[in-house]
C-alpha cells in the first residue's frame, strides 16, 4: 500500500512519476496506491471550470505509464467511465477537479467506493471496500479493557453509572468476600460503559453522515463553513477516541516481551563487554585472557592484606588533610 502526495509544480511531478513512484511498487507483489495526485486524466470529465490548456492535466500520461507498468488500474473510472465526480473544489466550489484516486491491482475487486466530505480539507476523502484474501494472515485480539475517562463529565453517562454505583453498594454484605463484590462490580460498570460508549458512537456517526450529505447540498459558503465546524467538532472527538485507544495498545505492546526487547537488551549486553584496558604498565590490552589478568592482578593487589612500617604511618598522617596533633595514642 502506497500513500502518495503528488508535487503541484507540473515539472517536478513529471519527474516524481517518472523516477520516484516506481520505486515504492512491486512488481511481484498486489499494489494498492492512493492519494492526490495533483493532476487529472480528462479533463472534460476531471474538471469543472478549468480551461483547455490547464496545467492540471501535465504528469498524466507519466502517471498511466507507471500504473499500467505495475498492472494497476482506476476501477471506480473503469465501473464508471462517463460520470463527473470532484475530489478537491475551492471555496465557493465555483472550480472542481478530480485529484484523487485509488489505483489497484487488477486481480483485486473493488467491491465499494465512495467520495466523502471532510471538515479539515478543501479535499475530499475516497473510501474503498476492496476485497482481500487474508487467509493466513494473523491477527492477534486482547482481551483487556480500559474505559474512556472523557465520558464520566457526560450527563447522559452519569444517568446510567449513578443508579448503578448505589445499587451495588448495598449488595457488599451479600458477598462473603469484598474482592469477589469489586469484580462484580467492575463486570457491570463493564457492561454499562460498552453499552452507553457503543450507542454514543452510533449516534454520532449518524450525525456525522447527515451533515456530510447537508454540507454536499449547501447553498452558501457560510452555510458550509457552519456545517464544517459542527462536523470538525465530532470527527475531533472520533479522532481523539482513536488516539487513546492507540495509547492502550501500544502500552500494552511493550509489556510483552517481544522481539524488539530482546534485541535491546542483547545490544545492551554486548555494549557492558569490556574490548580493551590498561595494565599496570600502561601498555593497552584486546584479548579477553589479558583483559582478565589485568583485572585478576588489580583486585589481587587491592585486597591483600600489607604490613604497615611505622615510619610510613608516619607520613600518611603528616601528609594528609587530618590534624595528627589532635589525634591521641588512643585514636
């Protein structure tokens, strides 16, 4: 799968489909590539209010050839060869162009695909069902479960939550143990939040659909610009959703012991080996038998024991920061 964001200088996205785009391709492998392209392929079909010569259409023919070279196509173009459909329009919409696409391979079916408003974007969003096998393919489920903090302050949560907290907070006696009662009581706290969390999200989605549909049909700028703020304000929330539960899974990705820690913790270890030290000559050592004589003799020399000569307690004590004439014989 391949994200592309073609340049809008005409030269330089030549040369990007060209030299680049094919890099990112594989000729063995199933291809899906996707994203604005900055240029059309009719412009009697692309484009709405453009002139004959525009530059929109440059990069085009470069395009084709690198999409047919990885045996891709435009199926929503194929299924629909004289249908005007707008990906990307300035702001009173009086100028439209077809920008987007979604290039497969051919022994892929696109099954569904649709054109999107989005509140962030002049552009719009193409979604796509295309069906692959993923036979083989593994995916890996959690069980854990962590509840989304941001509906506690919801009004319509608090409604559902409250009854529930009094209920089970007379039930405490009739468990013989209060650990057997908490996990009672977080099963249906559980249960209560997927219920509410699920219907939010229903209900929002819908909302989020309907203005879509009332922002492709608007009759003023101000009309859209209202529209996109009430649906900025959703898709941040639906965004924001997504960011905590991509939080919950990456958290609980680095309590597994997984191949990435392995490999850290075997770079760690072979950065505490010793390579090389000085012996007490001050000639360097490499090989590890040195390296271990050279530590051997030191800790040796360190912890045997020495008969001290009085005259050289004698200079310890004169040559050093203590005052020996305020020491006694008993000191």
């Amino acid at each position: 799968m391949v994200s592309a964001c073609a340049p809008n200088n005409p030269s330089c996205r030549r040369e990007s489909f060209q030299d680049i785009l094919q890099n990112y391709l594989e000729t063995d492998v199933t291809n899906i590539l996707a994203g604005d392209f900055n240029c059309v392929d009719s412009i009697p079909l692309d484009t709405l209010a453009h002139s004959q010569g525009i530059s929109t259409s440059l990069g085009s023919p470069e395009l084709q050839t690198c999409v047919r070279a990885f045996a891709m196509a435009d199926q929503w173009r194929v299924n629909n060869p004289s249908t005007k459909v707008y990906t990307w329009s300035n702001k009173v919409g009086s100028c439209a162009s077809r920008l987007d696409r979604i290039f497969v391979s051919k022994d892929l079916s696109v099954l569904k695909q649709e054109c999107t408003f989005f509140p962030y974007s002049n552009h719009k969003v193409l979604c796509a069902d295309i069906d692959i096998d993923v036979s083989g393919m593994h995916c890996e489920s959690t069980m854990e479960w962590k509840l989304n903090t941001s509906v506690l302050g919801e009004r319509g949560y608090k409604e559902k939550i409250q009854p529930l907290i009094q209920d089970c907070s007379t039930l405490i006696e009739a468990f013989d143990n209060p650990l057997i009662w908490w996990d009672n009581f977080k099963q249906r706290v559980k249960a209560v939040s997927i219920a509410f969390c699920t219907r939010r999200k229903r209900n929002n989605d819908q909302e989020i659909e309907c203005l879509k549909d009332q922002s492709e049909f608007a009759d003023s700028g101000q009309e859209v610009g209202k529209l996109k703020d009430k649906l900025r304000k959703l898709q941040d929330e639906k965004l924001e959703g997504m960011a905590v539960r991509a939080r919950c899974s990456k958290d609980l990705q680095d309590k597994k012991c997984t191949a990435y820690i392995f490999d850290r913790i075997r770079k760690r270890r072979n950065k505490n080996n010793v390579s090389s030290v000085r012996n007490s000559k001050g000639d360097l050592v490499e090989e590890d038998e040195e390296i271990l004589e050279v530590y051997r003799a030191f800790y040796q020399k360190l912890y045997t024991k020495h008969e001290g000569s009085p005259d050289g307690l004698q200079w310890l004590l004169t040559n050093s920061y203590l005052d020996s004439s305020q020491l006694s014989s008993g000191d």
